[in-house]
C-alpha cells in the first residue's frame, strides 16, 4: 500500500506537484494520467525519492519513506522507465539480478531468481541470460526492463511510460502481460502515463491531474461517466467514451446462450473488442470460444447501460473489471 | 585487411631494427657524408627505446589518473563548481609548450627525467579530461535514471555504470595523450632525460642525417603501433557496451 499526505514539489517556487493526497491499496494499480508538464512524472518520483518532496508525506506500507536512505528505500521499490534503462555492458541475466546483487542475495538465489522471472515474461533463460541488451528486440527488452525491476519481489512497482517506446501491437501484448503478473504477484503498482487508454485498460483507480493538482482520483468507469472537470473530460475525449466505457468488461460477463455464425471471440476480450468485430464482420451476433454468444442487442444495452451502471456503483471500486487476486501477497 | 599486414610489417622490421640496428646500416649509409657512422651506437637504441617508452608511460599513467580524476569530480553535483578551474588548468597544460615547462623545471628539479616528466604530464591532461568530461556527461540518461531508481550508491553508479560506459571515450583521449607524449619526449634529451631524443639530437650536432632519421623513424613507428593498439581496445571496449565501432 502506498499513501500520499499533502505531497507538495516546488520548483523556483512554482509548485510542480501541489498538495497532493491519495492512497493505493495494496495489490492495485493506479494510473497516474495528464498532459506533459502536469507533475504526474515528477509526483512519481517522489515516491521512491528520486525527487525530494518540498513538503507532504510518503507511506509505503507502514514505513513513512523520509525516515529510510533514498537507495535502501529503492531497493525495496520496483522501478521501470521508458526506454527501459537496461545497462548496456551487462548481460539480461545480470541486469535482472541488479537489485538482488546489492541487497546481498547469495549466488544460487540469484541465479533461480533470474532464471524465474525469465520464464515469467516468456524468455527462454538459456536463450536469453547471457545476450546484451542491445541483442533484444524492444518488446524483449522493456520485459526485461520490468523483470530487472521486480527482481527483488518489490511490494510496489513504480512505472513511468513504461510501454512509451513500444509499438501499437507489442504495447497491447506487454500491457496485458503485465496486468497478468501483476494479479499473480500482488504488486501494488503505480504507472504514469499519457494515454488515457492505457490508464482505463490497467488502472484499478486512475488519477487526472494538471497543473501539478490531482483533479479527480477513482475508478475509471467513474472517470467517464463523472468527470470532475471539464480538463478531465476532455483528456477522455466524448467521442471515445461508449467504447472505453465497453473496454472496461469482459465478453465473458455477457455471454448469452446459443449458436451464431462467424468468427468466435474470446471471453476474455473486452466488448469493445467484440463490437468491433460484430461491425466488421457485419453480424448481428458473434460465438463465443468455449460456448455461447454475444449479441450487438447485448453490446448496445451495455452500453446505454453502462453509464448509469457506472453511476450508480461509482465510487465502490472497479467492479466490472477483472476479478481480483492480488493482495494475498502482500 | 591490408592495414592489418601493414602494421605487422612495422611491428616486424621495428623489432629487427631495435635489436639488430647493424644489420640494417646499408639501408642508413646513403644519409651520411664523410664516412660518418650510419648507426648511432652511443648508447644502445633498444635501451633508449625502452627508456623511452617507460617515460611516456609514467607520465600518461599520471596524466589519467589526474585527468579522469577530475573530470569525475566535476561532473558529480558536489565538484561542479570546479569545472571552470578544471578547464582552465588543463588547457593550460596543453598550450603553455613543453620547451618551456623544461626551462622553468630543470632549475627546481635538476637535469634527467624529472622535468620531462612534469612536462609530458601538463601536456597530456587536456585531450583525457575533455573527453572524460564529455563521456560522463552524455551518458542516456534512462540508463543513469535506472541505476538511481534501482537503488545504486553514487559511487556504485560511478564504478558500476558511468565508468565502464565512458570507457571507449575515455580511452580515445589516453591514446591521443599517448601519441602526443611520445613524440613531444624527444625533446626531454635536451635536459638529459634518456629518451629517443639523444639519437636525434646527436645527429642535428654532428650534422649527420641518418641518426635523425633513425631516431623519428623509431618514434614514428611506436606512435603508430601504439595508436593502432588503442584503437583496438577502444573498438573492444565499445562492442562491450553495444555500440557500433567507431571507426
């Protein structure tokens, strides 16, 4: 769990990061989102004191971060970057045994540490240990980036524009990958990002901020269907907000009884994935892998639904999202 | 292909010439007049040669030291104060010329090596601190971000990180500092350090062409080999990191 007290950066006194509060629950993930220049980076930061706080507090479980040296602090905090930092002259292994090489960790423990987390994000050790960084292609890499940082089994992971260099098709894959792990870790995670699609597809809670101010901090169905602000609004777009609404549930939750011509989908795709596919393939109903159907009937009354659904439960939670497994860990 | 046998081949006929100088004095005849001696035998050449060498060495382990020392110091947020200071002594080292550095040394240090040395050494600081200065401060940043954010001291960051990655720069000024100090140690036999100077120097007095010639033939040679060598370790070093060869 992470909390945030008050949180407060001032650069040549202007406040790049004003008066900020707002706590992560353990095992979830929140998604820090605004435009460049809105202290969402900066709030980042702080948490693992690459960025002094001017004032404000920061908890990280039951320690209160000011009271730890900024490196040992960091060694108890996952940290992964655009462009994924990996050092150039050191090889996959020994870039992911990084931080278990400074807290001391005995050779073999290092060594099946590595070895796990390259099974983990698919890499095949024998394959992949002993390349160069530069040897990887730059999915590979940014797995490896995030593998390096949950070498150490960080009780939270921070995250900035991790899939930022990536693109469309990998980023899609890595930013499922990682909510997997996520789940099957209990990694309370934090992300910055830019884009608000990334922030609905991850974010348990997400928090809008501007101007160095945190606007709107919760769920996302209830950051599109109850934007605080109009900046909050506009930085979902009107236009995108049906299909990030649908993004948010599973086809699973809706799969009706039946049989239906055309290509299957899966449950677990999102019914924004499965009203794409209904309308390019012109179909009224789509099968469902394993059983089933999901009908445009059910997708439409979803999404008239879904906002007053969102209304009504915003504020409980992510509900409509993927069930929750973290936690357990912590 | 071509270069690499090339090299060889002067690698060869310096050694052949170093420890065999008399067989090779057919070659040195035409430059006498007046059945002057062809080979400089005063001393040996292989001894100068080493002596040489062993001098350059000295003062560009010096130079280094020194000179990487501070650019580490001035690139660290404590020292950077000391930048200006740091520009202004070594490039005084490399513009007030060696001829002088002797002058003013051989009243304070005496004749020999000494004076060469503090030369040689003034005189090789700029090239290694500039480019140390400019390795440590182009560094990707996401790599030195990571290696704060993964929790390294500063100094493990120095040692671990910024170093090995500044390596191949680094070792591009040692090699220009090294090609510099060799020909500039000539100039040492003036005050009575025992370098390859001696050769030439016999030669300019006794107007005798071929000891000149053998004399910069043999430092030519070194320099050469010498630069060929370090760019070799420069290649290696920045394979090891993921670049591309420089050159």
């Amino acid at each position: 769990m992470i909390r945030i007290e008050n949180l407060t950066r001032i650069y040549d006194r202007t406040p790049v990061v004003n008066d900020v509060s707002l706590t992560v629950g353990a095992g979830q993930i929140a998604a820090l989102v605004g435009t460049s220049g809105s202290g969402k980076t900066t709030l980042l930061r702080m948490i693992n004191r690459l960025v002094e706080p001017t004032s404000g507090r920061i908890w990280i479980g039951e320690t209160d971060a000011a009271t730890i040296a900024p490196h040992l602090l960091r060694r108890r905090i996952g940290y992964a970057i655009q462009g994924h930092g990996l050092f150039p002259h050191r090889t996959v292994g020994q870039n992911i045994a990084t931080v278990p090489r400074l807290l001391g960790w005995s050779a073999p423990e290092i060594a099946a540490r590595v070895e796990e987390l390259l099974h983990l994000f698919q890499l095949d050790p024998a394959q992949f240990r002993d390349r160069m960084p530069h040897e990887l292609s730059g999915g590979q890499q940014q797995r490896v980036g995030v593998a390096r940082a949950l070498a150490a089994r960080p009780e939270v992971l921070l995250m900035d524009e991790p899939f930022g260099a990536l693109d469309p098709v990998i980023r899609a894959r890595a930013q499922g990958d990682l909510r997997e792990i996520q789940r099957r870790l209990g990694t309370t995670l934090v992300i910055v990002t830019h884009d608000m699609e990334e922030a609905v597809t991850l974010g348990d809670r997400i928090a809008v901020m501007d101007k160095g101010r945190l606007l709107q901090y919760g769920p996302p169905a209830e950051i599109l269907t109850r934007p605080a602000t109009d900046f909050v609004q506009a930085l979902i777009g009107t236009g995108e907000r049906p299909f990030r609404l649908l993004s948010l549930t599973r086809v699973a939750d809706i799969r009706e009884d039946g049989t239906c011509d055309g290509p299957a989908v899966s449950p677990e795709s999102s019914l924004r994935d499965a009203l794409a596919a209904c309308l390019w393939h012109g179909r009224d109903c789509l099968p469902v892998e394993g059983g089933g159907i999901v009908t445009l009937t059910a997708l439409r009354a979803r999404a008239e639904g879904a906002r007053a659904e969102a209304m009504a439960t915003a504020g409980e939670g992510a509900q409509s999202k993927a069930p929750q497994t973290g936690g357990a860990a912590q | 292909m071509i270069a690499r046998l090339m090299v060889l081949a002067m690698a060869v006929f310096l050694v052949a010439f170093l420890v065999t100088p008399e067989s090779f004095a057919g070659l040195f005849r035409p430059l006498t007049r007046n059945n002057a001696p062809a080979i400089y035998t005063q001393t040996g050449l292989l001894s100068l040669t080493l002596s040489h060498l062993w001098l350059v060495a000295l003062a560009v382990t010096a130079s280094t030291v020194t000179a990487v020392g501070l650019g580490v110091l001035v690139t660290r947020p404590a020292g950077r104060e000391f930048l200006p200071l740091a520009r202004t002594v070594t490039s005084v080292g490399q513009t007030f010329p060696p001829v002088a550095v002797l002058a003013l040394a051989v009243p304070a240090m005496g004749f020999g090596a000494g004076p060469t040395l503090v030369a040689l050494f003034l005189y090789g600081l700029l090239p290694i601190f500039e480019n140390t200065l400019t390795a440590l401060s182009t560094l990707p940043p996401s790599v030195v971000e990571a290696a704060r954010g993964m929790g390294l001291t500063r100094r493990q960051q120095l040692w671990q990180v910024e170093l090995p990655l500044a390596l191949p720069v680094i070792l591009a000024g040692v090699r220009l500092s090294t090609v510099i100090s060799l020909a500039t140690a000539t100039i040492g036999s003036t005050v009575a350090a025992r370098t390859l100077g001696e050769v030439i120097i016999a030669g300019l007095l006794s107007a005798n062409t071929a000891f000149v010639v053998q004399g910069g033939l043999i430092v030519g040679l070194i320099a050469i080999l010498i630069y060929e060598g370090f760019q070799l370790a420069e290649k290696a070093a920045a394979r090891r990191i993921g670049l591309a060869p420089q050159h």
